[in-house]
C-alpha cells in the first residue's frame, strides 16, 4: 500500500527511528514502526482489517478516518486518499478499494 504524510513531522518519525523514539519512547516508537509495515506490506487496506493494533474505521466526526493502537492511549489516526472514498451500495467503505492512505496524525483522542 501507498502511505502518505499530511506533516514533515510525520514523515521524519516514520523514516528516522532514533528520532521517533525521543519523542515517542521505545514502545511507541516501536508499534509506530510496526503498524507501518503491516501498512506498507499490505495491497489493499482489507489486508490489515484484522491484523494486530486493531485497524478500524471512526465515527462520528472522524467519519472517513481509521485508527490502529499505538501506545496506550494513542492512536494512529489515516483516511484513504482515493476521494471519494469507495463505497458499496449500503454506503459502507469498502476496505478491498482502498490502496493509499495518508497518515493525518497520532493523537489520544478519548479525552
């Protein structure tokens, strides 16, 4: 799968481990790093529907945006960059369509 990076900061935290570990820590820097692999390896974003960091659609607000865990309680929060996003006919998304993502931030955002 094709990932893109809404931020520079992002982006340096995905290609500069060293770095992402000072600001994330060892474990946050760690399943940074993992979740973008299960990412990058994927074909379709289905290929992660059920991998581990349980990748899933939001609601709400954050309609058309994914999450997948990071370090208790961050999240790795990305929308799929087809616009519009594929749907079905019930207006579901259809995860098997969707081939690039952007990566929109890491946040907690339960409070």
């Amino acid at each position: 799968m094709e990932i893109l990076f809404s931020s520079k900061k992002l982006e340096k935290l995905a290609n500069d481990y060293k770095r992402c570990q000072k600001e994330m820590g060892i474990i946050g820097a760690k399943r940074f790093h993992t979740r973008l692999l299960d990412l990058y390896a994927a074909t379709t974003l289905e290929d992660v529907r059920f991998a581990p960091g349980r990748f899933h659609e939001l609601k709400g607000d954050r309609k058309g945006q994914w999450s997948c865990d990071l370090e208790h309680p961050y999240r790795l929060i990305f929308e799929p960059y087809e616009k519009p996003i594929p749907t079905n006919e019930s207006g579901n998304f259809i995860w098997a369509q969707i081939k690039i993502i952007e990566i929109i931030e890491i946040v907690d955002y339960h409070d």
